[in-house]
C-alpha cells in the first residue's frame, strides 16, 4: 500500500534515513520550479524520501518558492548559494547532500508525470543488485505541447558502449546506486554533466531502461544546450582520461570522437572551426573502424540533403 501524506510525515518525524534522495537543481526556474517540486512530493511511497534542492543564486524568484515548499515538507532539503557556482559545481554539491541509498535527478525546469515511478525504479533495482541504475522514457515538451519522445530504439540494458554516442536517456529518467556520486564529483570539470553521470553510473553496472514515459523534459531558448560556446563545450575533453583511469576498457578515442563532433556542431563555431573539429572527430573515429566510415557517410549524406533540399527530418 502507498503511503499517504500523513503517513509520510510521521515517518519524517522519527528521522528515518531515506532510502531515495532526489537531486534538483535550479537556476532562473521561478516559471518552473512549483510544478518540478510538486511532482516529487506528489510520489506514491513505501519508503522514505528526501529531496535536495541546490538553487544557484538565481535572480529571480526561485529560491522563495523552492524555500516556502521546505517551511512546509521537512523531506526538502535546501542548498542555498550566495554567488553563482556554476552548473557543474552546482550539481556536484546537490548531489553529495544527497544520502540515501538511490538517487534520482529532476531539473528545476522538468517534471515527473507517474506517481509510481521511484517506487517501480526502486523495485527493480532492489530485485536486481547487478544493474548500476534505471531509467525511462520520456515525453519532449516544446511550448508547452508535446512534440515527440527523447529517444526511440533504446536498448533493455545500456551499457557504457551504448552511451558514447550521446545520451539515450533524459536525466530526469534516472535512479542509480549512490556510489556514482563518489565517481562524478571528483571529475575534471565539464560542462555535459548528464553525460558524464551516466558513465559513472554505467561502471556499476548496466543501465535498465523502461520504455513507459514517467517523465517530462522541457525543452526552451533558456537551456543550457542552447547558449553554450565553443569554450564551454571543449571543456568535455577533461574528463577522457578520468574516465579511463576508473575503467581502463573505457574507449576514450571513440569518445573523443563523439566530443570533436558536438564542438564541430556548435552553433557559435564559424565554418573554420567547424571544419577543424569535424576533421579532429573523423580522425579519432578510425578507433571504430569500418563502422565510423558508414557513420560519417550516413550524416553526410544527410547534410547535403538537407542542403540541396532545403529540408531537415524530425529530430531523434
């Protein structure tokens, strides 16, 4: 049986450790943030639970709001900032606040849609003590409607292989065994923290993956992925070789493969640097070969269609 609101409260009251901690972070997310929250609050539980909230001094209101919800839910716990730290540093204090045995992430700016999600997440995990985490589904949400889901095609089980081409998973979708903390927050700094987490999660074990929706990425102009430089971006290179030393088969060169490429797509490059970063990527690709020859002739074949026809197909 779920435990109701009251029940819940008790269980707070005797200072019962929690068996899941949900890392939220924010940032300028006063639109956002009540809804975020309140999805959290709103689980159907037969464990303790406690939400950790690292706002990153936002200037707006944000930080009011995340502080009256924990006035009124001893299971918040806030983080508050008095300068800004950034994403990365944000997020690696937030979750090392965190204690419980799982841990679950939920942006300031996304939701969670199914009331049972950490309930089915923990379930599985708990029957399953070779899997690193869990993760879902999830529903895309541009102005407000409901434009596609994240992925399609995602495997049963990721492994850390899976993941070197970008992210099959919305970090909203995932709880993973707490010693992933101790692997992310002692990394170089970069700037894809989604990205860098999953590996860490992914060398504890394989990554289950439902294909229910149980959550909502919102996607908007304010992203991070929207705005980032090229400066910002090359800081993903610092992590290769940490990755490497906590697992030694970690493919670093396909990696960094996949890293020149998403610099070489910056939308702030000039045709110059994007030819170089291209040029580096298909260089590092030959790690992966032959199958890099046909990854690179799928994609340009796919950009001079797009340049000849002036048509772009729908984003996966």
């Amino acid at each position: 049986m779920a435990i109701r609101t009251a029940e819940r409260s008790n269980m707070n009251a005797t200072n019962l450790s929690p068996l899941v901690s949900v890392c939220m972070i924010s940032y300028k997310h006063e639109k956002y943030i009540a809804r975020a929250i309140e999805s959290i609050l709103s689980q159907e539980l037969e464990f303790p639970i406690e939400l950790v909230i690292g706002d990153d001094c936002s200037p707006d209101s944000t930080f009011e709001i995340c502080s009256a919800y924990a006035s009124r839910d001893s299971r918040i716990k806030l983080l508050p900032s008095s300068r800004n730290l950034g994403v990365m540093k944000n997020f690696s204090r937030t979750l090392n606040a965190c204690t419980g045995k799982y841990v679950a992430v939920c942006e300031g700016d996304d939701y969670w849609t199914d009331m049972r999600k950490l309930s089915k997440q923990v379930e599985f995990l708990d029957n399953n003590p070779e899997f690193g985490g869990a993760a879902h589904q999830s529903n895309v949400l541009i102005h407000e409607k409901v434009a596609r889901v994240f992925r399609e095609g995602v495997p049963d089980a990721i492994r850390t292989d899976h993941l070197l081409g970008g992210r099959l998973y919305h970090t909203a979708s995932i709880l993973f065994r707490r010693p992933a903390v101790e692997l992310f927050v002692n990394s170089p700094l970069v700037l894809s923290c989604d990205r860098l987490l999953n590996f860490c999660v992914s060398f504890l074990g394989p990554i289950h993956f439902n294909k229910d929706i149980m959550c909502v990425y919102r996607l908007h102009g304010g992203g991070m992925s929207s705005n980032a430089t090229i400066s910002q971006m090359k800081l993903d290179l610092n992590c290769v070789e940490y990755l490497k030393s906590l697992c030694p088969d970690f493919p670093k060169y396909r990696y960094l493969s996949y890293v020149y490429a998403t610099i070489g797509l910056c939308k702030q490059a000039s045709n110059t640097q994007k030819l170089g970063y291209l040029a580096l990527s298909f260089l590092y690709s030959f790690s992966n070969f032959p199958r890099n020859i046909h990854f690179f002739s799928i994609h340009l074949f796919r950009a001079l269609n797009i340049k000849l026809t002036g048509r772009c197909g729908a984003h996966r």
